[in-house]
C-alpha cells in the first residue's frame, strides 16, 4: 500500500452518500440468485463486470435495479448490508449514513417491513461488529409519481425510529425536486432530515430548487452548482455540506476524466464537501478509493484530505457532541503520524 493510501485509510472518516443496493457486489448477487432461485442475465462475475460500462446516469440505473431483483428476504438485505460495514470497518470509516430505495422493492412484492428489518438489524448490529455508528435514510423514486411517494412515507411510518432522514434518488432530468415538495414537507414534519441528490445531471435550477422548495438539509452531488457563482456563495454562506462523489462522476460521465473533477475547487471557494462512494460495487471503488483516485488526479495533499474527512462528520446528522469526538479523533491520528 502506497504511503498515501495508508495515510488516507488510518483517517478517521465518515461515509454519507452510499446506497445499500449499491454495494451489492457482483459474486454477492450470483450467491443470492442461487439462493432465491432467481434468473439473472449473466453467466459469470467478469460478464457482470463487462456490463458496467455507462454513458449517463440511466445506463446505470436500468442495470442497477435488474441488480436488485435477487433481493428478496430479510436476511439478503441483512446480508447485504452487514459485507458493507464489514469492507469500509477495514477502511477507517467510524460513521456511516446510508440509503436505501424501499420502492424499487416494494414494486416487485417484497415487503416493506422485510426490507427495513434486514437493514436495520445489520446497522444495529454492525455498532458493536465493526464499531461503525449509523443512520439509515429511505429515498424515493424521482421516476415515480409524487402519489407514490406519499404511499411510501405512510408505508415508513411504523418504522420512524430506525430512520433519520429521507432522500430523493434515480433519473434527475426531467424530475425536478419541485415534484416532491409536499412530500418533503410532510417528512419535515414527522421529523425527518431532508437530503436530495441535486446537480449531478440536472441545471444549478434543480439545487436552488432542493434549498428554496424542500428545503433539504445536504446536497447529494452537487457537481453543477459549480457553474452559478451565486449558488456557490450562497452554499458556502448557509454551510452547506455537498455529498461528492468521484469515482462516480467518473463512471457515470458527469466528468470526462478526473483531472477534471470540480472536487479541489470546491474546497478552495470553502464548500463543505465531503468525498464518497456512490455505488461501490458499480463504480469501481469504495471510499477510500474515492479519495485516493481524487487525490492522485488532483494533487490534494494531507491538509485536503483532513479536511474531506473533517466535513464528513460536521456534515453528518451525529449530534454535535459526537462530532467533536471524531474530530478530537481526526485531530489525534494528524498528532501521531
Ligand atoms: N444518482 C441517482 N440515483 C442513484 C444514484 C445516483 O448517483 N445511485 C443510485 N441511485
Ligand atoms: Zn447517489
């Protein structure tokens, strides 16, 4: 392991932009389609991996929800979830807050209460496993309608205390967050954080739209709010924390290469970025991964990548004095080297 990978590795860090059914690696989906006896179009875990070469966001997702089909009980989604944990407990993350799209399920007949009750025992469990803290954050579909949205806010009720926070995920073009703002409000009210993936694909119009209309707590992605300088102040006035996501960027042609990636410059205009994984599974890599592609292509150096890592637990849910405890953490690991 380079000395960087190892620096960025012992870096006590946060993960808050991953989605569950992202992390399903290929071998995990061959040994859940035998075990639920489940076709699935490939033949082998290279043809799987052949598959994933995308031009744009939808690519990826018409494959990535073909992907989700082998989910069927509670103990995939158990499953699933815990090889999660367990890879990123190896990579000095401390805290995750992570997604998980409850309708993609739903729609196919599984149970709401099995997805959720796979997924919040392996994070209840995965605290004393792995030592790694948890939120879990239910997104919807922006594809579907704004009814099933509220269908599915109702269905989460019951479940309210395993949950911090709702996201909104999918196809961006064309969905604006304008079509949730009802739903956003409704979850606001039952006491919920609000996160929206905004300006991955879509104009600066759909982030001023996630602040001004839902009202959102964290930015998912972010990318093109590069392109308004009054939007970048205004984001870095209200501290905004910004989800970013490189090795994603790059799969999925939000940038052509990663020299190109916005990810130093927003740290530089004093945005409150933070760097994650995505779609592990799909994109190539885990966070770790993450920092060290941006780093390498960027050139950031051990002040940048303290700082990544800072703003992963300032721009969590965690109540403040767990912050500072990671902080204090960060702080001691800098100290020590
Ligand atoms: N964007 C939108 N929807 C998603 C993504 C993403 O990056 N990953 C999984 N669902
Ligand atoms: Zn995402």
């Amino acid at each position: 392991m380079s000395e960087l990978a190892a620096f960025i590795r012992g870096l006590p860090k946060a993960e808050l932009h991953l989605h569950l059914e992202g992390s399903l690696e290929p071998h995990q989906m061959f040994e859940l389609a035998q075990r639920n006896n489940v076709d699935i179009p490939f033949e082998s875990v290279e043809e799987v991996r052949a598959a994933y070469q995308f031009n744009n966001l939808q690519d990826f997702l018409d494959i990535y929800y073909q992907g989700a089909n082998v989910l069927l009980t509670e103990q995939d989604f158990y499953d699933m979830t815990d090889a999660y944990l367990m890879r990123v407990a190896e990579d000095g993350v401390r805290h995750v807050e992570v997604f998980f799209d409850p309708q993609t399920h739903t729609d196919r007949g599984v149970e709401f209460s099995t997805v959720v009750g796979g997924i919040a025992t392996a994070l209840k469990d995965g605290r004393q496993r792995y030592d790694i803290s948890s939120g879990l954050i239910m997104c919807f579909l922006r594809h579907l309608s704004e009814e099933a949205a509220f269908e599915t806010l109702k269905q989460a009720e019951p479940y309210l205390e395993k949950m911090i926070g709702v996201g909104l995920d999918s196809s961006e073009l064309g969905h604006p967050p304008s079509k949730f703002a009802r739903v956003f409000e409704k979850a606001k009210d039952m006491g919920l954080n609000l996160v929206a993936h905004a300006g991955e694909e879509g104009p600066p119009s759909y982030v001023y739209e996630a602040l001004d209309v839902l009202k959102i707590d964290r930015v998912d992605h972010g990318n093109r709010a590069m392109e308004d300088e009054e939007l970048v102040r205004r984001l870095v006035d209200q501290g905004m924390t910004l989800t970013v996501c490189p090795l994603s960027n790059l799969k999925l042609c939000v940038v052509d290469q990663l020299t190109d990636h916005p990810l130093k410059e927003m740290l530089r205009r004093g945005l409150r970025a933070t760097v994650n994984s995505d779609d592990p599974a799909y994109f190539g890599g885990y966070v770790v991964d993450n920092y060290l592609a941006v780093a390498e292509a960027l050139a950031l150096d051990r002040d940048h990548l303290a700082q990544l890592a800072r703003n992963s637990f300032t721009g969590s849910f965690l109540p403040t004095s767990d912050q500072e405890k990671h902080l204090r953490e960060i702080e001691q690991y800098l100290s020590g080297l």
